[in-house]
C-alpha cells in the first residue's frame, strides 16, 4: 500500500513529507516557491489528479485482496492549498524537512472530517476526498465536485465550503 501510495504522490510531483502508520503526508508546490496563480493552479490539480489515482489503485488494492480472502480498506485524503513554511527543522543530531503552517493544518482537518458531517451514499466509496473552497478556486471545471456545505472545524474561527471530489470531469464516478 504505502509503495503504491507513495510513488503515486511522487509521480504526480509531490513530495513524501512524513508517514504515520498507515498515513502519508505529502506536499506539492515545495521545496521551490510557487509565486504565481498559474503555477499554484498547476500544483493544486496536481494533487487532486493523484488523490483520484490513489483512489484508483485502492480499488484495484482491494480487488487483489478479495481474491486473496484478505479484508479491504478505506482511505481519506484532504486537499487544502495555501501557503506554508518549508524546511529542516530539529536538532543537529536529528533533522527532518517538513512543512508546518494553517494550510498544513487545514489539510489535516479536512482528511479527519467526521463522517456526521459528511455524509456517506450508500454502497460507500472506498476513497474520500475533500477539498475547500481555496482550493476548488483553482481548478477550474477539470473535476465533478459535490457540494458538502459549510463546515466548523477545529482550530478555525471561520467555517470552510468543504466539497467532495469524485471524479475528472467527463468520467464515471467510481463507488
């Protein structure tokens, strides 16, 4: 899974930040900074586009694994664009580079949403993907997006418009 997962975000020109169990942490857009709309744009739909390939190759995951008797899996990925600060940070002994700031943060809470808040159809989609407002600014009409509403999160005194992807515009959406 993580192989799988990890070269996708690596194709798809993101970089590997951290793992977390079964978790990825990955960024597009660093460690060069992206200046203008149009290259922030880029990287926005570069994120979304891997999310959906991940979402692919989950589907195909857990086929191999229903063949194999083995137990299926679902996964959450939460797509915020904004600025973040990018870099080494730890001790001499110990240095990591990662990206903290609200966008990190905003992303996080986005991939953690409730699912009171987000409502499942039935026969649930084995992928869930979220995005905000900031982000579905800068992608255009490439995506078929359903409208979750406006959503409390932790650790921000505004609501976000949260939407769901489901698919590249102009194709099925997969369950």
């Amino acid at each position: 899974y993580l192989d799988v997962m990890a070269g996708l975000v690596i194709k798809h020109g993101g970089v590997i930040d951290d793992y977390a169990g079964d978790a990825i942490k990955a960024n597009c857009g660093v460690p060069l900074p992206r200046n203008s709309e149009e290259e922030i744009a880029q990287d926005a739909v570069h994120a979304v586009t891997c999310a959906l390939a991940m979402e692919q190759q989950m589907h195909r995951l857990n086929m191999k694994h229903l063949q194999e008797g083995l137990a299926t899996v679902g996964m959450r990925i939460g797509i915020h664009t904004g600025q973040v600060v990018a870099g080494s940070v730890g001790t001499s002994e110990r240095l990591k580079y990662t990206t903290v700031g609200d966008a990190v943060n905003t992303a996080a809470r986005l991939e953690s949403m409730d699912r009171d808040v987000v409502q499942e159809t039935p026969g649930r989609r084995l992928c869930r993907i979220l995005i905000d407002e900031g982000t579905k600014r800068y992608l255009g009409n490439r995506f078929v997006l359903d409208p979750i509403g406006e959503v409390s999160v932790k650790g921000k005194e505004q609501t976000l418009m949260v939407y769901r992807v489901m698919s590249h515009a102009g194709e099925e959406t997969a369950t």
